[in-house]
C-alpha cells in the first residue's frame, strides 16, 4: 500500500512539475511579447525623432503635417519619412490588440510572431525614408505575414472562447 500511495504523490508532483514548467514558458512568451511591444514604442519614438530631424533638414515648419511639393523641392524625401513613420502609428494599435488577444492563447507563437513584425517593421520604415516608397517593401512586405500570423492567433483564441 505504501508504495501505490508513493507511486501515486510521484505522479502528481510530476504532474505539477508540468504545470509548473507550461506557466514559466507561457511567462517568458509573455515577457517577451511585451517586450515585443516596448521595442516597437522606442521604435517608434526613435522614428519620430528622425522626422524632426527630417524636418529641420528639409525645412518643413510646424504644423505641417506633409510638405507641397510646388513650395519644398525636398517635399518628397520629408514625405517619405513623414508617411513611414504615421503609418507605424496607424499600425500600432492593430497590432498591440491583436499580441494581447492572440497571446492569450498561444503566447509562444505571438512571441515569435511580434518579434519578426517589429524587425520587418524597421525595415519598412528605413526603406520608406530612403525617399523612394518601393524600397518599404523589399524586407518590409513579411510584416504582413506576421499580422496574418496574429490574426489566426486571435481568431483561434476566439474560436475557443465560444467552444467553452
């Protein structure tokens, strides 16, 4: 009898052993999601510092949004950097929603996901600011797929919430 009793708490501490092991993988997923997310606000931020330097350089005054190209010979190149970096804003909140929801249920994959998002989007930008917007795209069109990747997180986190 004793033993079965043994054998039986050697099972469930392995048992919690697991469960233990699956929430510090699912915290470090989620450490590094949010991670994910922090670099892309620096990011960001960083890019917002180059356009004013874009602006000072390119002598595009506040608050203009977007140079004329008729008054600025260099409206395109400012335009160019201006759009790369609102387009990173418009983005943003999409994806924050979308790691948050999806890493709920599959925090790993969002990781992974966010992480080759965030390094795309980089590209992106510096593609964009090059003054020629075909160069976004070079490196820049797999943040796409990354943004697909999440959505199927978000719809399969979605899916099991209505299964119960």
């Amino acid at each position: 009898m004793g033993s079965t009793k043994g054998g039986w708490c050697e099972l469930r501490n392995q048992h919690k052993t697991k469960k233990e092991h699956r929430l510090i993988h699912v915290g470090f997923a989620l450490a590094l999601s949010f991670c994910s997310c922090c670099l892309l606000l620096s990011s960001i931020s960083g890019w917002g510092f180059q356009v004013g330097s874009a602006r000072k350089k390119y002598k595009v005054p506040y608050p203009t949004l977007y140079a004329i190209e008729s008054e600025n010979k260099d409206a395109k190149l400012f335009n160019c950097v201006q759009r790369g970096h609102q387009n990173s804003l418009e983005m943003m909140p999409v994806f924050f929603l979308l790691m948050v929801l999806g890493g709920i249920r599959h925090p790993c994959v969002c990781a992974s996901l966010g992480s080759l998002y965030i390094v795309t989007r980089y590209f992106y930008f510096s593609g964009y600011a090059t003054g020629d917007p075909k160069n976004r795209l070079n490196i820049g069109k797999y943040g796409f797929l990354a943004l697909m990747g999440l959505i199927g997180c978000t719809i399969s986190f979605g899916i099991s919430l209505l299964r119960g």
